[in-house]
C-alpha cells in the first residue's frame, strides 16, 4: 500500500486539477486531470495496481501504457519525497 504524505505536501482540487505545495521547498505544483486520479488514489491509500486499472477503466489506456505512466508517477513522487515511508 503507498500513500502520500500529508506533511509532506497540502493540496486542493481546483478545477478537476490538483494545486500543491511542497513543504519541505516551498515549491507550488500541479497535475492533470488523469494525475488528478492517482492523486486522489493515493490520498487515500491504494496500490500501483490499483491505479493502473483506474486509468484503464477512466480513459481507455491500455494496460501496459496503465502501469507505465503509473510508474513514472509513483517515482516522480517518491524522488520529491511526497509519499509516505
């Protein structure tokens, strides 16, 4: 199970879209409307698995293409140090 780290980042919803900021460098972000998704997955706690068919089911990915961007999001993530341990 991975999640993000509610004291490593605060966000809303604005618009279908996620708005943040990290806190540890006070860096603003954002993420589309498909991140906003696996954003919202995490919040709560799920797993890569769990977002991939998320995206499939959503917007019609492939399966493959799924777990791909579902990758590269987590691993984004963990390299900002935004989920949790």
């Amino acid at each position: 199970m991975i999640r993000l780290d509610p004291k490593a980042a605060a966000w809303r919803s604005v618009d279908g879209e996620v708005v943040g900021l990290a806190l540890a460098d006070s860096e603003y972000f954002t993420v589309n409307e498909s991140a906003t998704l696996l954003w919202d997955m995490l919040a709560r706690g799920t797993t890569e698995q769990a977002m991939a068919a998320g995206l499939v089911e959503r917007y019609g990915l492939d399966e493959a293409a799924a777990k791909a961007d579902v990758r590269a999001f987590v691993a984004a993530l963990k390299e900002r140090g935004l989920l949790d341990a």
